[in-house]
C-alpha cells in the first residue's frame, strides 16, 4: 500500500479516534443526569459533581422544569415544597421531588425546622 | 421587563428612562434598575448621588428599597419613579470585574429576591431593568428575574447574528416572552427594506421574535444623550410618541 493511502488511513482512525472521545463524555453526561434523577448507575466510577454552583450559567444548562424550580426558590430564599407549589403552580408532591433532584445534583440543599422541610441555595 | 443587547450603543439606558417616566406619567408607579454595572449611565441622566447602590445591595449592605430615590417630585409625575443606580466609581468597576462564580450565586438571589421586595413595599407597577450588552452575569440575572424582555438591536449583521445567538441560547432558555425593538434606524435602511411595516417584518422572521418597536436614527437624540428626558420635556417629538407605542404594545404582552 503507498504512503499516501497510510496518511490517509491514519487520518481517517484520528477523525474515529475524535468522535467516539465525544460520544463517549456525551454518554457519560447522560449517566449522570439520569444518576442525579435517580436512576440506575450504568457507570458508577463517574461521580456526581459536588459544588455545582446555581449561577445563571448552571441554571441555562437545566431542564426547563427544575429551572422553574430552582428560579422560584432564588426568589424566595428557604422554603417548604408547599410554599414553592404556589409560586409554580404545581402539585405539592411534584414540586418536592423536583426540589430533591436539584438536592440531588448539589444546587439545592435542605434542612429540617420542626416538622418541615426547607429547601435553600447556598451562597 | 428587562432591556438587553446584544452589543452596546444600541439606545437601552435611553429607552429604559423614557419608556418608565412616561409609565410614571401615566399614573403607574414604576422602579428603574441600573444593572449596567459595567458601565452605569441613569446616574448621569439624574445626576444621583444616593445613599446606597445597587452594589451595596448585592454585598448584604443594604435593603434594596435603601437603593431606590423618588425622582417623581422633581419631574412632577403624577406616578412614583423609584431609581436604583449602581455605582460609577473605578473602585466599584473593579471590584465588580473580580467577582466570582460564588459571588454570581448570590447577586442571583438577590436579585430575584428584590425584584419581589420592589414589586411588594413599595406596589410597583412597572420594575424595569437597564442592563449591560451581551452575554454578562449580571444582565443574566436581570433577564432571569424579568417577565418581559424587549431586545434592542440596530439590525446590522453583527447585531442580527448575535441576537440570534441570545435569542436561542438566553432568552428562550429562560422561557421568557421576548420581543424585538429596532432603534437607530437609519432612513435608508427601512426604504431599503421597502418601508417600515416591510423591513419590520423581515426582522422578525430572521430572528424569530415580535416586533415592538421600531424607532429610525435621529441625529438630535444622539446629541442629546443623557440629558434630557423626551417624553417629560418634548412630548409631542417623533420619538416620544415612538415611545408611546412601544408602550402600549408592552402592556399587551
């Protein structure tokens, strides 16, 4: 086989080479999305990233209904589920466990008052 | 409602006063915010030296109604006109280029948590933000805390792409309803564009936003820049009433 066509195979197995390193940190974002929503770990050596900060960066990057969330809890500083049900218009239940994936993925963090729950941002 | 760009010298500062005073003048109680951080202008305008800034705010100094000065008394608007001004200084510039992301969590909340300490104390009808161009922390957290965004943009090819961009990666993130205004038109580029209505329309189909408003280049505001406030003082001039229209379209998004 001539020089040419080697140069030419190597490049070709560099361009692979490229595109299966991003597929493969695509893969990995998506594992831990779906860890930090609470499913199976198909790759358990990628950890979830701790001292993510929910700046306005962080907050562009997240699914339109934890941005929701995690907006009204910004607004309001510490609060109970049933309180950012009403600034979101949503159910009680649904808003608790979008509150606790944002806990999950370390924007949001939580405390125990009494009998209550409340969620906050840390800053 | 926040006033974003996506470059500077697009007429945002000027907009944004002359579009609250003319809500103040409406009988609305209305509060500015200077979000320009970078570059402060509405002090210029009302030649303020408050008692505290909006920085202050953001560093746990103060309240942010502390921030806020009535300009309503002096320009006899039958409204309030609240105005929050962020600080000129080089010393506030500086210190405003080295903050953080940690820092940028808390201007955030502090933000939204002061848009909703405005709009409750002080029965704001109108909170409108002034803010710096282009993809800045602070200008994020603005547009994060607003329900409306109007884009201002002078509808060159820089401006066109980049407003694009924002649109896409910004606003509609954000899910907020946004809409366009066109100012500094020059005459020819709207006969160009086969009149104002025309040359409007192929705006918002390039970059997918409503039309608010379209206001062509005058020279004489150019001059005038920062020191007078058309919709108290020249009302019946052709931008006032440019002005007007973009307000009554705001008040029906």
């Amino acid at each position: 086989m001539s020089s040419k066509a080697d140069a030419a195979i190597i490049d070709l197995l560099r361009k692979l080479n490229r595109n299966v390193e991003i597929v493969s940190r695509k893969l990995d974002r998506l594992i831990e999305v779906e860890r930090s929503a609470g499913g199976h770990a198909l790759h358990p050596s990628v950890p979830v990233p701790e001292n993510l900060l929910l700046d306005v960066t962080t907050l562009l990057g997240l699914p339109d209904h934890l941005r929701k969330s995690a907006l009204a809890l910004a607004s309001l500083g510490e609060a109970t589920a049933t309180d950012l049900s009403k600034e979101t218009s949503r159910v009680r239940a649904v808003e608790s466990d979008y509150l606790n994936q944002l806990v999950a993925m370390s924007l949001v963090k939580k405390k125990r008052k009494g009998r209550d729950v409340y969620f906050y941002i840390e800053s | 409602m926040a006033f974003h760009s996506y470059k500077g010298g697009t007429g945002k500062t000027s907009l944004v006063v002359n579009l609250g005073a003319l809500f103040a003048k409406q009988g609305a109680n209305v509060c500015l915010l200077d979000y320009d951080f970078r570059a402060p202008s509405l002090n210029v305008l009302f030649k303020a030296k408050p008692q505290y800034w909006l920085n202050d705010y953001l560093e746990g100094r103060c309240e942010i109604v502390d921030t806020l000065v009535d300009q309503s008394t002096r320009y006899k608007l039958p409204g309030k006109l609240w105005v929050g001004f962020s600080n000129p200084s080089m010393e506030a510039l500086k210190d405003i280029m080295g903050k953080d992301r940690k820092w940028e969590v808390k201007a955030l909340t502090k933000t939204l948590s002061g848009k909703k300490a405005i709009v409750d104390e002080k029965q704001v009808d109108y909170l409108i933000y002034d803010t710096s161009p282009g993809a800045q922390y602070s200008s994020i957290n603005a547009l994060a805390g607003a329900d409306l965004v109007s884009l201002v943009m002078k509808a060159d090819e820089f401006d066109l792409e980049g407003t694009k961009e924002l649109s896409k990666g910004v606003y509609e993130a954000l899910g907020r309803k946004s809409g366009i205004v066109l100012n500094k038109i020059p005459l020819e580029q709207i006969a160009a564009g086969g009149g104002a209505e025309s040359f409007g329309k192929q705006i918002e189909s390039d970059v997918g936003l409503p039309l608010v408003g379209l206001i062509p280049c005058m020279c004489e505001l150019m001059a005038m820049g920062g020191k007078a406030i058309y919709t108290i003082e020249k009302p019946d001039h052709t931008f006032s009433k440019s002005i007007g229209q973009i307000a009554e379209k705001l008040k029906k998004m």
